[in-house]
C-alpha cells in the first residue's frame, strides 16, 4: 500500500505541553526584520503569521528580552509594553486563523553593535565575533564585547524571566529560549567563546549553569510545561568552537531533564550523529528535530522525506525554516504532493517589506 496522507506519522497529532497539535509539523524561529526600528511587531507580520497558521506549531522568530541582547537592526524585542501591544495583534491574528503560537526568546551577547542597539555587547568572556556584523549603515567590524560581571548574570536571567512573563500577557501559549546558533547562551556553552574563570566557566558542569539558570527562572515564571529549549550541538554559525561537544551536550541534557519542560529543540539535526542519538536516549520529554536540509534549495516534497528519517530515529515533532517562508500553505502542499515554492531572493528573507514575505502565492484549494 502507497503511503498515504493519513497513514503517516508526519500527519498525526501530537500533544505538548497543554497544547494539542494537529500534526508533527512545526514552523522554526526565522528573524525576518520587519519589526519598528524599536522592535515593535508590526500589522504586516500578522498578515505574514496568519498565513502560516496551519502549521502545527509557529516558534515565532528570536525577539530580545532586554536592548543589550539586540542582534541586527528591526528585529522584535519583548521587553516593553509597546513590544507586548504589537505581538497581540500577532498572536491574535495567528489565533483567529486557528493557529497556536509560542515566541522565541533570544540574546545576541557578542552577537550586536552599539551602532544598532546603542550600547556596547555583553558576553561571558571578552572575546569578539571573528567576522563582520550588519547595522543599520551596512556590514562593519565586530567589537569586543564587555565580560559579564556576577551582576550582570543576575540581571539577564531576570531579564529573561520578565520575559517569558511578557509573551504570556501578549497571547502566546509559552516561549522557546535560545540556547544556539552562537547566541548569548550558546557562549556560555562554547569554550572558545567562555573563558571565564568563575562559577560559570571552565568545566563543562560550570559551562552550562547560565543555561540552566536562564531556564529554571523561565520556566518559575511562566511554568515548565510552557518552556521549550533550542540547541544547535555542533554548529560553528557566529564563530562558535564548542570543542567538547560530546561533553556539553549530555550534561546539559542531563541537568535540564528533570525539569518537566515542554521540549527539547535540536537544530540542524542528523538522526546519523552520535549527539543526536544520545539526547534521544536521554532526554525524557518531546523532541522537536530541524532537519538539515539542502542550503541552495528545498527539497520538493518540502524536507517531508528529511522529517519522517528524524520521526524514524526518535524526534516527536519536526521543525522547518524556509519551506514554512516560502510556502503559506507547506501542510496543503505536503498532504497532496503538490510542489513547493522555493525562496526567491535570500536577501528579501532579513530585509524588506510585504515582497519576499507575505507575497509568497498559494495553491487554490479547490483546483
Ligand atoms: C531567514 C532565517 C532566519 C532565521 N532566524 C532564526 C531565529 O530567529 N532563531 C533561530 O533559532 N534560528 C533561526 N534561523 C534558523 C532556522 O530556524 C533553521 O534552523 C534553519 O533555517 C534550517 O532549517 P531549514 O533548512 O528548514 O530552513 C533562521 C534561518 C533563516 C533562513
């Protein structure tokens, strides 16, 4: 018998946290930088996400906890009144189209310019991004960011805990901390990126406290059950040299599995590597796996061959970046083998307006 739609795994609903899914499909964070300069969410971005609400799970993209954590200019932030006003009319919009929706919390650290958020970088050791960074005038060189003193570590996981608070009270059902792709946590995690010589550096039990602490306070302050962790174990993006990733990643693992969190996220996830076979053996709770699909074009069956491998090596839910950009309607297209859209200009996908972004056609349901 052919595989069809409803005999698929893919195409199951699954249960996280309090939410019901209605299949295993979940759109990852993609930062699309059409927020206010203030990183206020915009009426665009709602039209954007209310195209995309029948996937099973939208993790909105990265939105910073405190202007510090700015990466690149008009991204969204979440630490005003202003920013929780404009992710309503998102969540509402997303929530009207029947859609469920959790928002991505995100620091730079050394991942940010004064010339973009005003204010000098903060990261665990002084140690800059070995490339150049885009601002508002362009790409320009790094600068080394200021080491967070024990002060400063307080702050941002309260920072992170109000929030997570935030993005409740703007209608989303939880938050995904981001703990990869060379951001603030990630630093903390990376050994070329942690010197520090305190109770956060050195061995890797020290080098996944900040992690640690970041999440228990999220998940004190809006509950376990709504708090999902993305890591990215392996990922050199933002000139991140881990060095002991087989260490890291299992003690992490470890120290975040009795916690009763939502999920797990594994990005550019290998059902092939050791590392991802190890946090599936270890890790109790739902695994949301991003596949790695081909960087210069989406498969045509949308990276569905890509997710069912993951699902057969042990993933609960499977997270996709750009056939969710390209393609409002990536379920429809999946469930009937229609062909996908691939993305038309890559550099449309972190600038611009409604073209490269809500302009993406449909298929006619009824055709
Ligand atoms: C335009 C764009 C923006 C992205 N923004 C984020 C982000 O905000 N947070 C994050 O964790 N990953 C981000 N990523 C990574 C994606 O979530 C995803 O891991 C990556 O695109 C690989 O998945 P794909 O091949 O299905 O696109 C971004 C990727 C792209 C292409």
């Amino acid at each position: 018998m052919t595989h069809t739609t409803a005999s698929r795994k893919i195409f199951e609903p699954a249960v996280l946290g309090a939410l019901t899914l209605p299949h295993r499909l979940v759109m990852a964070p993609l930062t699309r930088n059409r927020a206010t300069p203030e990183g206020v969410p915009t009426p665009l971005m709602a039209t954007y996400y209310a195209q995309r609400a029948t996937a099973g799970l939208i993790i909105a993209e990265a939105s910073t906890p405190t202007p510090v954590g700015q990466t690149y200019p008009d991204i969204t932030a979440i630490h005003s009144p202003a920013h929780v006003e404009g992710w309503r009319r998102v969540t509402e919009a997303v929530r009207a189209e029947g859609g469920r929706m959790i928002l991505q919390l995100q620091h730079g650290g050394r991942v940010g310019h004064p010339d973009t958020s005003g204010l000098t970088p903060v990261a665990p050791s002084p140690v800059p991004l070995p490339e150049t960074i885009h601002t508002p005038a362009g790409r320009v060189p790094s600068v080394v960011p200021r080491e967070m003193t024990a002060e400063d570590i307080r702050t941002t996981v309260a920072d992170f805990a109000r929030a997570a608070r935030n993005a409740i009270e703007a209608g989303f059902e939880g938050v995904e901390v981001h703990s990869a792709n060379g951001h603030l946590l990630h630093q903390f995690l990376a050994e070329n990126t942690n010197r520090r010589t305190d109770a956060y550096g050195g061995p890797v039990d020290r080098r996944i406290r900040f992690v640690v602490e970041v999440a228990d306070a999220v998940a004190e302050a809006i509950g376990p059950e709504r708090v999902g962790l993305r890591v990215s174990p392996g990922n050199t993006v933002n000139g991140i040299e881990e060095g002991d990733t087989g260490a890291i990643y299992p003690a992490l693992v470890g120290a975040l599995a009795g916690r009763g969190l939502a999920y797990l996220h594994v990005g550019y996830a290998d059902p092939d590597s050791p590392v991802f076979q190890r946090i599936r053996k270890d890790w109790p709770g739902t695994l949301i796996a991003n596949p790695v699909l081909p960087q210069d074009r989406i498969p045509d069956d949308g990276g569905l061959a890509h997710g069912e491998r993951l699902l057969a090596a042990g993933a609960d839910l499977i997270a996709l970046g750009r056939p969710f950009l390209a393609n409002p309607d990536l379920i429809h297209r999946m469930r009937t083998g229609a062909p996908v859209n691939q993305v038309r200009d890559a550099y449309l996908m972190y600038v611009g307006g409604e073209t490269g972004y809500t302009d993406y056609p449909v298929l006619d349901a009824d055709a």
